[in-house]
C-alpha cells in the first residue's frame, strides 16, 4: 500500500506515471476513485449488462507523453 502511495503522490506531484503498465495501475484506480466510477464524458458507470466495464485511460490533449492529472480521464470504449 505504501508503494502505491509512493506511486500515486509523485504522479500526482510531477506527472511521471508509467501509464500502460502494471506500474501505472495506481493512476487508473485513482481516475476510477475521483470519477466515481463513471465515464468522464457520458456519466456511464463500470457496469454493463451486468459485467465489468473495462474503462480507457485518455489523454485530454492527445499527447500520450503528458500524464498529468489534469490531462487524463477515464472513458467508456463506447
């Protein structure tokens, strides 16, 4: 717990994140955190029919290079 809170403050600091990774699962499960579960663009929540919804991580400016968190969301495949 510790290292993912190591993690997620020098991400949260500095935007360094390794988005992509097993690593940067601490960023998807805080995005899931601050959103409430929901898609950041149509409220949509985790769940489908009953099953999991696998959320994407965007990049609001289209730079995959920039993780910062004010640059990254969660959305729906839909």
């Amino acid at each position: 717990m510790a290292r993912r809170n190591t993690g997620t403050q020098r991400w949260l600091d500095s935007g360094d994140a390794y988005v992509g990774t097993t690593r940067g699962h601490y960023i998807r499960l805080y995005l899931a955190a601050a959103q409430s579960g929901c898609c950041a663009i149509c409220g949509g929540s985790n769940v489908w029919l009953d099953l999991p919804l696998a959320f994407v991580i965007d990049h609001i400016d289209g730079n995959p290079e920039n993780n910062r968190r004010e640059n990254l969301r969660l959305i729906c495949p839909n």
